[in-house]
C-alpha cells in the first residue's frame, strides 16, 4: 500500500551529504523523522529493521559499529484494519533504489538476508550472528 508504510532511506542532504533518514508514511500523510544521520559516502553500510512484538527499530553498522536510528515504529500501521479505504497492505520487507529525479542513479546491494528469532535474546553484532 503506497499510503502505509515505514523507510530506512540513504539520500542526500540539502548540502548534497550522504544521510540515513527514517520516515513514515500513515494513510497519506508523511513523517520524516529528524535528525537525520550523517554517513561518509566512502563506506559500506549494513542496513538492519529489528521486530519485536507491534515495534520496528532501524538500524545500520558503519566502519564504527551499530547504531540505531530514528523512534521506535508502529508496526501495526502496516495491518489491513489500520488502511483507510479498501487497500491491502501486509508486512513486507524488502530493498529498493529510487531515482526520483530521473538522473539515471542506481544502487548495488551486495546481499540481502532475512533472519527470523523466537526470542529477544540475540545479539547485535554488525554481520556477524
């Protein structure tokens, strides 16, 4: 559903900075969560969305360890009673690249993992479980 959804997007800043920056959109209406993170454009990043119960917290690991990112987020946002209207959304999880202004930009993904726990018990550890 392109109205109910929750984003770990790495953009530029007005000043043309690399940046994390943590949004929602809830039925229509956008919230950008401030501030947003300054990263070096040089360095790998390892994006991370951690589940527990109905809260989403991102976060990322850079060259000096994990960090996390932005509020705690409602996940129940992304359920079909909360839609408004007769859209369909479920929970996805997914990653994607956004060339908004047409200047022909990509990106490279060099993995993708879904790892799934019974418990709050594991640890964070930037790649390595």
């Amino acid at each position: 559903n392109a109205e109910n959804w929750h984003n770990l997007a790495l953009t530029l800043s007005d000043d043309g900075r690399p940046v994390l920056h943590v949004m929602t959109m809830e039925n229509g209406e956008l919230t950008m969560y401030t501030p947003a993170y300054p990263v070096l454009s040089d360095q790998t990043l390892r994006l991370q969305a951690d589940f527990a119960d109905a809260v989403l917290h991102f976060a990322f690991c850079d060259r000096d360890g994990h960090k996390t990112i932005g509020p705690g987020l409602d996940l129940r946002i992304l359920s079909d009673e909360h839609v408004r209207g007769n859209g369909f959304t479920g929970c996805m999880v997914g990653i994607g690249c956004q060339d908004l202004r047409g200047d022909g930009c990509y990106a490279e993904f060099a993995k993708f993992c879904v790892d799934i726990y019974n418990d709050d018990a594991h640890e964070k550890t930037c790649g390595k479980r």
